[in-house]
C-alpha cells in the first residue's frame, strides 16, 4: 500500500522508530488527559516535546501535532479552556528547539457545528464559549496550520437514509441528487462537501476565512450490527475509491465554498480495531483485517480497481443498504469464554432494572438452565430496555444480533 502519510493517536516509540528513515509523514497525538499538564506549564510542553519528538526528529518525519482528540465532544469544560494553551506551550517548545516545520493543531468532530444542513448555515456549537473557539481559530490563523475535522458522510446518511441520497454520500459523480444551498446559491453534489463547507461558514462568521481544512478523519464501515444500514464491503470500497479521486486531483477540487483548494486528508482506519466496543461498526472500518490482509481492493494513488468502477456485479449488490424493518434479538454469541459469559450475565441481571425477572426459578424463561440461554435472554431484555438509549449488543464481545427469535429455538 502506497502511503506518504500515516496518523497515530499517540507517539509511540515502537511505531516512531519503525518509521526513522522512510519518506512517510507522521502526525502524532497528545492525549486528552494530558492536555491540562501541559497547559499549567512549558516545562510540561518541554518534556513532552523532548519524549515524543526530540528522541525520533528529524529521522522520523514528524510533521504533526495533534492536541488531544474531539475535546469538544466531551464535557470536561476545564480540558476545553486549557486546549488553546496546551497549543501554545508545545509551539512555543518546538519553536525554542529550532523546529519549524511541525505544525500543532487538534481534531475535532462534527458536532462541533450545531448543524451542517444548509452549509452557508453552519455556526459553532453554542455551548462551546466564543472565546475558546476564537483563541483556537486565531492560533491556527497565526501559525498557519490546519482546522483538522473528523467527517463521517456514513453517520448523517445513516441517520436519515429516506431523505438522503446512498450515491450523495458514497461521492458518487453524476448521481441523481443535488443539492443547491439557499443561502449561498452553491451546488453541491456530495454530502462529504456540504460537511466540511458548513464548518469553513462557522469559522467565517468568527471573522476567519481563511484558515485551511485538513480532514483528520474519514471513511466508510464495511461490516457492521444487523441495524446498521449501508455498512458493507461494496460500500465502502466505493467510499474510499472516490474520495481518493477527490482529495488527489490535479489540479485540486477542493469544495463549492472553497474551490481549487487543497485538502489534506487522512483515512480511517488502516486496521479493523476487533476489540472496540459499542455497535458492529466501531470495529469495521479497516482497510486491513487483524492479520494485515485487505479487506476489499483499494489504491490510494487516484486509480480505482476495475470492479469498484464498473460499481460492482448485480450479484453483489448489498442487501442491507435499507434499515431492516423486522424484528432482531440480541443473543450470546457463540464462545468458549463461559466463565466471562457468567460474569456479564450476572451483572446485567444486578443492574436492578427488572430485565431478568423472567430468569426465576419458576419463571417463563428459567428453562433451559443453562449460561448461554439465560445470558441470551439478559442481553436480549437490557438491549431491548436501553436501546433507545444508545445501548449496544455487544456487551464485551459476548454478544451479537440476531434476527432469528432465540425464543423459538430452544
């Protein structure tokens, strides 16, 4: 696989020293817990600086610093407020060691806007204070560096498959949907570009135009839960095989809103992540399996394989690109780890919640007595009970989703 950039989500010295010595462009991350440390002081920022880039640069191409990760989707206001001065310390550190040619930025997702939906409408969370947001924008500007964005087009799509388009959120060209914002007059053929122009929007109406966009994170899940719709092989691929033809052309595309501009951009992920938990997706996103092997056919050099263009044989069209209407059950999986399956049964069923009342002695579902069918019960009521609230069936990998009623097999 033909790479000139890679992105890691920490500095680790195994991957860092592998790297000394090739062309390929790091970027290298700072923890969310680590953010106030380094904000209190600079010689926090001197040491963390010495640690994780003294020791490989410049063998190891280190070109970026990303501080922290999506802070702004989470609620620790104190790490929002020490962001800003966490950047400045590790610019301040790189700059006292003669380094000038590592950028600092940090990646935030989509909720950092309130909506994306017109783009030419597109404003900064209003929970986030102002003069967090403008310090950040007036960093970036001063140091011209990138706003670094995590744009998933899978998630809104999936969200409201009926009124948005497959082909507008695969990028497929000449699909049959556009869409013209009223407030700016632009076209637009994609999703992917209508997400990124309502965040160059909110930068603009905070009186910065002009700061680049760089994407630290996109892509497309091939696997994932039976309710998880569009989440396939074919759908992916077709994906990633067009936003490479996007984001490499020459001369570049950019967006309606900024056209002809560059835009840097990272994919997610080279690997599947197999033990991550929450829905199916969370561990499908992969170019490469656990074993290093691809997943489908991908070239990130603006050539897409020969299936991917022709959009796949009629024997391979996927089946779930629909929400599944029908009912599904969440079950134990198929394990030999019964001393685990007892445990997460035990603790689904103390949860106090009444989700295993049936499981008495005495009572409908006490037969068979068995770990496996009590514990495919357990799942199946908690999944049932809190999956409104963002429950997944996964329940530390013991779980899966099954549209067969476990009821009926016993």
């Amino acid at each position: 696989m033909n790479t000139k950039h890679v992105k890691l989500y920490d500095a680790s010295p195994e991957v860092l020293k592998l790297l000394s010595g090739t062309n390929i462009h790091v970027s290298i991350m700072i923890p969310n817990d680590q953010i106030s440390t380094i904000a209190s002081n600079e010689s926090n920022a001197h040491l963390w600086v010495h640690d994780n880039v003294l020791s490989y640069y410049p063998n190891t191409k280190i070109r970026f610093i990303l501080v922290g990760n999506e802070v702004f989707t989470y609620p620790d206001q104190n790490t929002w407020l020490d962001l800003v001065p966490a950047m400045h310390n590790i610019k301040k550190s790189l700059k006292d060691h003669g380094i000038h040619n590592i950028k600092v930025g940090t990646p935030v997702a989509m909720d950092v806007v309130d909506s994306t939906f017109p783009p030419s409408g597109g404003t900064f969370r209003s929970d986030i204070p102002t003069e967090v947001m403008t310090s950040l924008l007036r960093f970036l500007k001063g140091t011209n560096s990138f706003f670094f964005l995590d744009v998933y087009p899978y998630f809104p799509w999936s969200r409201n498959p009926s009124n948005i388009s497959l082909d507008f959120a695969l990028l497929k060209a000449g699909g049959n949907e556009t869409y013209v914002d009223p407030g700016s007059g632009l076209n637009y053929t994609n999703l992917l570009d209508e997400m990124i122009d309502s965040v160059a929007y909110a930068m603009g109406k905070l009186g910065f135009d002009g700061i680049r966009i760089a994407v630290a994170e996109t892509g497309w899940p091939h696997e994932g839960d039976i309710d998880e719709a569009g989440a396939n092989v074919n759908n992916a691929a077709t994906y990633m095989c067009n936003l490479v033809k996007k984001m490499t052309a020459d001369p570049p595309l950019g967006t309606p809103a900024r056209p002809g501009v560059d835009i840097p951009t990272f994919i997610f992920s080279l690997y599947d992540e197999n033990q991550k938990p929450g829905p199916g997706t969370e561990r499908h996103w992969g170019l490469l399996n656990n074993t290093g092997s691809p997943i489908y056919e991908m070239d990130l050099s603006n050539t897409c394989p020969d299936r991917v263009k022709a959009g796949f044989p009629n024997s391979e069209v996927p089946v779930n690109n629909k929400p599944y209407e029908g009912k599904i059950w969440c079950v134990a999986a198929e394990t030999e780890r019964l001393s685990e399956l007892a445990a997460a049964l035990d603790l689904s069923c103390k949860q106090g919640n009444g989700t295993c009342d049936e499981l008495a002695p005495g009572k409908n579902c006490y037969q068979p007595v068995s770990i496996v069918s009590h514990a495919s019960y357990a799942f199946s009521s908690n999944w049932a009970k809190f999956r409104s609230s963002g429950e997944s069936c996964y329940f530390n990998g013991l779980a899966v989703q099954t549209i067969v009623d476990p009821s009926k097999s016993i």
